[in-house]
C-alpha cells in the first residue's frame, strides 16, 4: 500500500453517500452548467475519499487512524 488510510469505516461509508447525493443533487438541479460540473466533480471526489479510505486533506493536517484501523 503507498498510503495509510486516515479515514474509517463508518466515515468512508458516509463520504460515499454523501458524495452520491452531491453527485445527484447538483446535476438535477443545475444540469451540465460549468457550475453544476463542477459540483459534480467535488462529489465524485468525496466519494472517491469515502471508497479508498484517503483523504488529501486530512493527510495535510496530520490526520491519522488509531493502529486498529476502527474509528
């Protein structure tokens, strides 16, 4: 593995989710605007974080799962 995950399960799966409905709620409500793409791009990017267990930005600031992996 080149990364350590820093994000949990239960918060993968609610990034996943989340992510979803960015997804859905801003192409149904904004369509294929440049806007609404680009929405569209930030969901498809938090549920990505969600699935791989690694967020970026977390690593930024030094965020880091307990050894057991369960948060």
């Amino acid at each position: 593995m080149l990364y350590r995950k820093n994000v949990g399960s239960k918060e993968g799966w609610g990034r996943l989710l989340l992510g979803a409905l960015i997804v859905a709620g801003s192409l149904m409500q904004l369509g294929t605007t440049p806007l609404g793409l680009a929405m569209a791009a930030s969901g498809v990017f938090t549920a990505l974080t969600g699935l791989f267990g690694y967020c970026p930005a977390c690593a930024m600031v030094g965020r880091k799962l307990p050894r057991d992996g369960r948060r």
